[in-house]
C-alpha cells in the first residue's frame, strides 16, 4: 500500500512538474487537454498519526499489546535475574574454592552456559513473538481503513487519497482524516 501511494504521489508531482514547465513555456500553446483527464479528479489525504491515535480499535490493540508485552517482559526477566544469581553463585563458589572436583565445577559451569542459551534464546522467541504481533496489529488496522477509505473514495469520486505525512501542502485537496476517523470509531462498539 505504502508504495502504491508512493508511486502515486511521485506521478502526481510529476504531472505538476510538467503543469509548471508548460506554463512557463512560452511557445507552449494551452495544451492542456491532454493532461486534463488524468488530474480532473479530487484529491483527499488522511493524517494517519492523528487517525492512529484517535481510533478505537487501535487503541483496543495497543492496550491489549502492551499487556501482553509486560506479561513477556516479566518472564523474561526474572529468568534473567535467576541467571544472574546463578553466575553470581557459581563465580563466589569458585573463588572460595567450593568445588571438591575440577568435574563438579565443569558441570556447574556447562549449566551455567546452557542456561546463558535458554535466556538468549528466549528473549530472540520473545521479540519474534512480539513483532509477529505487531505486525498482525498493524495490518488488522490497515486493513480496517483500506476498507473504509475504499468506500470514501467511491462515494465521493476522489481521484487520490494521500497520507498526509507527505503532504507539505494543500491547495484543494481535503483533509478527510476527522470524516474517515467518524467511520472507523462509529463501527466500532466502544
């Protein structure tokens, strides 16, 4: 989606491009006819920060992430605060000489390395999850505007829906972000 609106937006500059130059031109004849057809459409653009923060369900989803995360978090941390101690444990031991055998200190430090492995392998399982979450997030909410915007564009014949990121300015194009945030919030049961 990003880069059909970037390949969008560039035609569109591209087109202005050559609005300008052709009246700057002086033995350009008013030839605009033939760009006439592909710029006679409204254009709209949407601020998606705004939109983002202000939507229901993206809240929903955000909140119920971020619970999620710190339930995460917490397991991570205390297996890694145990691992921690351990070490801790297994160096004062090994400074004092606590060990009978040169075998039991061995084994004590292969544990002590396979348990380094379960919390590196746990923390990469753990970001995974949590960016596979995400990303589900992301698009559910994406998806829920995609469809949406299909509708707005139909119903009120615009040409281009922009994300307002981009737009620097905007001489006759619509800020339709509070029209399609009414849609989203006013579907949702809150």
């Amino acid at each position: 989606m990003n880069k059909k609106i970037r390949n969008t937006a560039a035609l569109f500059l591209s087109l202005i491009m050559v609005l300008v130059f052709s009246a700057c031109n002086p033995n350009t004849q008013q030839a605009t006819t033939a760009i006439t057809p592909v710029n006679n459409g409204k254009i709209a653009f949407v601020r998606m920060d705004s939109l983002v923060v202000n939507y229901y369900l993206a809240k929903e989803i955000n909140e119920a992430f971020q619970e999620t995360s710190k339930g995460y978090n917490k397991e991570f941390s205390e297996k890694k605060q145990k691992f921690a101690q351990d070490v801790q444990t297994f160096q004062t031991k090994r400074q004092r000489g606590g060990f009978l055998t040169k075998v039991s200190e061995r084994k004590e430090r292969d544990r002590i390395v396979a348990m380094e492995q379960e919390v590196k392998r746990m923390d990469y399982e753990l970001s995974a999850k949590l960016q596979k979450i995400q990303g589900e997030n992301n698009k559910r909410i994406l998806d829920s505007l995609n469809v949406v915007l299909d509708r707005f564009q139909a119903e009120h014949h615009y040409k281009y829906i922009l994300d307002g990121a981009a737009v620097l300015r905007y001489d006759g194009a619509d800020n339709i972000t509070s029209d399609v945030l009414n849609i989203l919030n006013g579907s949702q049961t809150k």
